[in-house]
C-alpha cells in the first residue's frame, strides 16, 4: 500500500526489511493503520467463529486484527513468501497474545483442502503476483473457499489517468488494474461482486461470494 511519498522501490525494500515496510504503512495512512485495516474486515463481513486465510500477510498485521474480530471461536491463518515478514509477523502475533499459525506458501499453490476457509483476503498482493500465476493465485483463493465464502482483492485500478498517487502509475501498480479481474472473477465461480474505491489511497477492492 503505497502513497505519492512513496515509490515501487521503497515497498520492494520494505518487502526485505518488516520494520521499514510498517513504517512505510503508518506513514501512509497518516498513523491511521487500525482504521485501514477495520474497513478491510469491513468489507469482507469477518465475523466471529468464522476461519480467515490471509494471503500475502506480510507483517501480521491485518491477521491480528481479524483474528480479533473471529473470536471466540474463529481462526485465522497467514501465508506469505518471504520468511522475513513471516518471522516478524509471528512475533507480533505473539506480542498480541493471537493464537495465529503462519505459513510460507506460494498464492498459486496454497497447502490447504478444499473448502477450509469462510474468508479469503489477498491485500495489495495481486500486483505483485507474477502474471502467468494470477489466474492460478485466483483459482487456488476459489478452491480454498466454502460455497457462500467471501473473497476480498483490494489492489490498484481504473486508467493512469484517473490515478492521483504516484506510485500508482509506475512499476507493477500502475501494470495492475484490479478492475481487470472482475470477468475472471465470476468466471471462477463467484456471485455477488461488488467493486470500489476503498476510500484509502488509490486502492479499491473487488469482493465476491462463493457460489
């Protein structure tokens, strides 16, 4: 999640070091990360009991938060690349007192049976997936999904010119345009697509039901 101050570069040097990349983020939504990250779980209905999979949960942060809303009973579980973000986000599940597993795991090929989730949430992480596994990425979040589940995209969209944000024109942002998936969306099975600005930045979302 990027804003005019910063560049493709600084997320790609975030990415590598967690501290850099949540000092990116509490700059970016100008101290407001809780806020942000409630308007997430706004949109995908998190709800308590229900079992949450986060791809690309980067630092832990939005699990956290969701984890929060799912209790008692829910769950949620973490998936991303990068070891480094995985470590920091297990420490600050710990710090938490989150009951939250984390797992390195690629978007394409998620280690999970079919049906294991009632939300799926893959936040600025599409932009970021190599093209030719895109479909795959969407394809494996579907499978993952009970029928009536929620799948939640929020990523870059609309035309360059409609964006205000600098580093939403450049690099894998200003490639990526979310509004390109809702087609592949209800091909893959999904009901109910709903699309927008988030209200934050130059992301939006793009949500869809399970049929």
């Amino acid at each position: 999640m990027h804003g005019n101050n910063a560049t493709a570069a600084d997320e790609s040097r975030g990415i590598g070091f967690p501290r850099l990349y949540d000092l990116l983020i509490l700059l970016l939504t100008r101290g407001r990360d809780a806020a942000y990250r409630a308007r997430l779980l706004d949109l995908a209905a998190v709800a308590p009991g229900e079992r949450m999979l986060d791809i690309g949960c980067g630092t832990g942060t939005q699990a956290v938060a969701a984890w929060r809303r799912v209790q008692p009973g829910g769950s949620v579980l973490g998936v991303d690349l990068s070891e480094n973000m995985l470590a920091a986000a297990r420490r600050k599940a710990r710090r938490a007192r989150a009951d939250i597993v984390f797992r390195a795991a690629d978007t394409a090929s998620l280690p999970f049976t079919d049906a294991s989730f009632d939300v799926v949430t893959l936040t600025t992480v599409m932009h970021m997936v190599p093209e030719a596994k895109r479909l795959a990425a969407l394809r494996e979040a579907a499978r993952v999904l009970r029928p009536g589940g929620r799948l939640l995209l929020v990523d870059y969209a609309g035309s360059l010119a409609s964006r205000t944000h600098l580093s939403a024109k450049h690099g894998p942002h200003g490639r990526f345009d979310l509004d390109l998936w809702r087609a592949p969306l209800a091909t893959e099975g999904f009901g109910d697509i709903a699309h927008g600005p988030l209200g934050w930045l130059d992301l939006h979302f793009l949500r869809g039901v399970k049929k």
